[in-house]
C-alpha cells in the first residue's frame, strides 16, 4: 500500500509517518504542503492507494484539496484528519462522499495509534487504483420496452414492529430485470421513469404485482400491511384514488392494509390537484407515509399539508444516530413530532443491533433496515418469516422499555 500524508504542520506529518511505520507501512510519502501532494498526483496517477489529509491548511485547505482528487478521478481510498470541531469534519467526509470519494474514515488529532490502525485494517485488502466502472445509464426506451416486456420485478423487505419484534408489514421495492446487466436498483431508473413520462407505467406494474403477491400472502394466512413507494408525478391524474381502489378490489385486498409512500424528489408541479387526490386516498383507508423525511422536499410543509398517518425517518438519520450528537437531536425531534401528530414512525436504515436498541429506546413505533432483513423476491417471505421468530426472542427483552421522550 502506498500512502501519502498531507499535513502542513511538520510535526504530525512525521508523527503520522512514524505511526504509519511502525504498523508496518513502509511507503509513506509526506507532503507539508497541498499543492505539492497535487503535483505528485498529476505527474503520476494511479500510485497512491490511500491518502491521509488535513482539513485545516493555510494554502490549500483540505476541502480545495477534495475538489482536486475529484478532478484527478482518484480512485484510492482517502481519511481525514483535523482537529476541528467534529461536525466539519462530519460535513467533509460527507461532501467527499457525495463526489463519490472513497471515504476509509475520519480521525481526530492527535491521532491515536489503536484507531489509525484498526482504519488501515480495514482498508488494506483489495486496494484499488481504479475508479469502478461507471455505472452505464439507460435511455428511454429501453425502459418502456423493459416495463412493457415485464422485466420489472418486486422485491420485498419486512417492516418490524420495535415493541414485539413482529413482522406487520412490507415495502415493496422495484427492480429490473435487465436482460444484459442482471438486477438493476430503482435509483438508477425512477428519475429516468419520471422525467420520461414513464412513471405511471411502472406505478401500474409495480402495484398490480404487489397485489398480486398479497393475495397470495393471505391465501397462505399472512396478513401483512402492503407499502408501495409513488412519485409525486404519479399524483396528478385525479383519478389515481380510483384507479388503486380499482387494482385492490379487483386482487382482493382490503384498501386498509395498503400504504403509499410519497417522496417528493422535486417540487410539485400541481399541489391542488396533488392535495385533492392524497385526500381521497385517506377518505378510502388506504394508508398515507411520508418517506425520506428529513431530506430533500419532504419536508415540514408536507407534514402542515398533507393527512399522513405515517412518518418514515430517512436512514440518513438513523444509521448511527447513537454515536452522533446532532443526529440523535434530530431524530428524536423528528419522533416526537410524530407522535404529537399521532403518526406513526418508522426508521429506515437500522443495519445493526446498535440502531435496532437505539431507536427502540426513543420510542419509535416501526423498523426496517439490513439488520432485519434486505428486500426479497415474494416467494422468500414465508421462509424467511419463519426464521424471524426465531430471531425475535433476543430482541425482545423482557423489561418494558421506556422511551425517553
Ligand atoms: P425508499 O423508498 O426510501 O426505500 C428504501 C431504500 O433503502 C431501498 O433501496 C432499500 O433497499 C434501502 N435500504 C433498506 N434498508 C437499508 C439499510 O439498512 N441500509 C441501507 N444502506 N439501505 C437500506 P432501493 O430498493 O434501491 O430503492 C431506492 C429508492 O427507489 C426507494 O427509496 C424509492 O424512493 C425508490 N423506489 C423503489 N421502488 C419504487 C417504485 O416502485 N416506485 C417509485 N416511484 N420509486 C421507487
Ligand atoms: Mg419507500
Ligand atoms: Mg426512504
């Protein structure tokens, strides 16, 4: 592995050498200054596989610093060290990350030793000096051809009740069936679907499959609530309440058991008629989420608007929360709110026992996340419910749990 250190201070940059030595890391290049680490990346590309950068530097600070790896396309792995206040260094792991940097992680100074190494463990097999290959996008009809031909497929993933560790309910979850690239995820086709004009097609689809397979459910005698993710664009034809109501009868599904997820993705283009139909939709039993909260237009406003029954807390905020001050304030914030409104909450995201006992603790109603279980084709559900039970017991403590609101 080679390493490269950027540091204008002349003492931590040798101690992060030393360190990095006496752990075995023997090619260790030290740049006190930026724009020289800069010029050791132009003039030979691809040769560092991890760079360790300080934020706080007086010519180029480590924020300039990311936009020149972005421009450089550098594919190694990168950790930042400061000794700022904690969020900026969370602000710039995140904006690293959001250029798609490969972030191995942020250290505080004076870097400890223990936590440097247990970084570098991490980090080490597999390094790659080569950015993935772009993922390819698609064209549009390619995608009507696909959602006309059936390749679109319904992936489910379980929803849990905190307090009994219950399975209650599942979020149906779109995929592609793509016939030269395999599985393709609904982030890379929903954006497409709806600025084509595409996305009441693949609604269509995705519901009438999901119906489909509840039935089937409740004909083995498992009753679950059915959430179906839709987009803003889907709610401007009037007629949508009727059109699902429709779909539902004709499957034999009660309209109660059904929830729709909203994201607002972009402002929306008719609220009146956007209002008119989420309305009805309540009017009929059928369940109201608002998803994402927390990010992008689902936001307070919607919540002021808009008769949800439920709040989904984006993953964001939860994945975490335990170990972060701010997000822990927004998260239970956000709950109690909720609960003043008399939503009921669920949080996306929970991927380990930490999060699972986290939001457990601070009251919140509904679970989802790797932890519990990622989406499955509808013929896996029943076995995978089985080995759920098994599963619930360790869950489930004894001792009431307070929420500490
Ligand atoms: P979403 O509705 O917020 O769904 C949750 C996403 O988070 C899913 O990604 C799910 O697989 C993923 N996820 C679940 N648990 C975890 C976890 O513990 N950790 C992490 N890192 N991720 C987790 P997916 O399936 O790729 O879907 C992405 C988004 O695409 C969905 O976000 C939803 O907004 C949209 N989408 C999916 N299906 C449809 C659809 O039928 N129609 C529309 N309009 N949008 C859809
Ligand atoms: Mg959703
Ligand atoms: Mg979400």
């Amino acid at each position: 592995m080679r390493i490269l250190v950027v540091d204008d201070d002349t003492f931590i940059c040798r101690l992060l050498v030393r360190q990095l030595q006496t752990l075995g890391f023997r090619q260790v290049i030290a740049c006190e200054r930026a724009r020289v680490a800069v010029e050791h990346l132009e003039q030979q590309p691809g040769s560092i596989n991890l760079i360790l950068c300080d934020l706080q530097m007086p010519e180029m600070d480590g924020i300039e610093f990311i936009r020149h790896l972005v421009r450089l396309g550098y594919a190694g792995a990168l950790v930042l060290v400061s000794g700022e206040d904690e969020r900026i260094l969370q602000s710039a792991e995140r904006l690293a990350r959001a250029h798609r940097l490969r972030v191995a992680g942020a250290l505080f100074k004076p870097v400890s030793s223990e936590r440097l190494q247990r970084l570098l463990e991490q980090e080490t097999p597999g390094v790659s000096t080569q950015r993935d290959a772009e993922s390819r996008s698609y064209d549009a009809d390619e995608l009507a051809r696909g959602i006309e031909t059936g390749e679109l497929v319904n992936h489910y993933q379980p929803k849990v009740d905190f307090a009994s560790a219950q399975c209650t309910g599942v979020e149906t979850l779109v995929r592609w069936r793509h016939p030269q690239d395999g599985l393709v995820y609904p982030d890379r086709f929903v954006a497409l679907a709806e600025a084509a004009g595409l996305i009441d097609g693949l609604m269509r689809t995705v519901l009438r499959n999901a119906l489909r397979d509840a039935r089937q459910w409740r004909e083995q005698g498992l009753e679950l609530q059915l959430a179906v993710n839709v987009s803003m664009d889907n709610l401007q034809g009037l007629d949508f309440p009727d059109l699902v109501e429709q779909e539902a009868l004709a499957a034999g599904v009660p309209l109660s058991s059904l929830v729709l997820e909203v994201t607002e993705s972009h402002l929306m283009k008719n609220r009146q008629d956007a209002l008119d139909i989420l309305t009805r939709l309540r009017l009929k039993r059928i369940s109201l989420s608002i998803d994402d909260f927390g990010t992008g237009h689902s936001s307070l406003a919607q919540l002021r608007d808009i008769p949800f029954n439920e709040l989904k807390i984006d993953r964001s905020f939860v994945h975490g929360a335990w170990r972060d001050a701010a997000l822990h304030t927004i998260l239970n914030a956000s709950l109690d709110m909720a609960r003043k409104l008399g939503m009921k909450t669920v949080a996306e995201g929970i991927e380990d026992r930490a999060d699972w006992d986290h939001l457990r603790q601070a009251g919140c109603d509904v679970a989802q996340g790797w932890f519990i279980a990622k989406a499955m084709p509808a013929e896996h559900l029943p076995d995978w419910l089985q080995a759920w039970d098994e599963r619930r017991s360790e869950l489930t403590p004894t001792a009431p749990v307070i929420p500490d609101r």
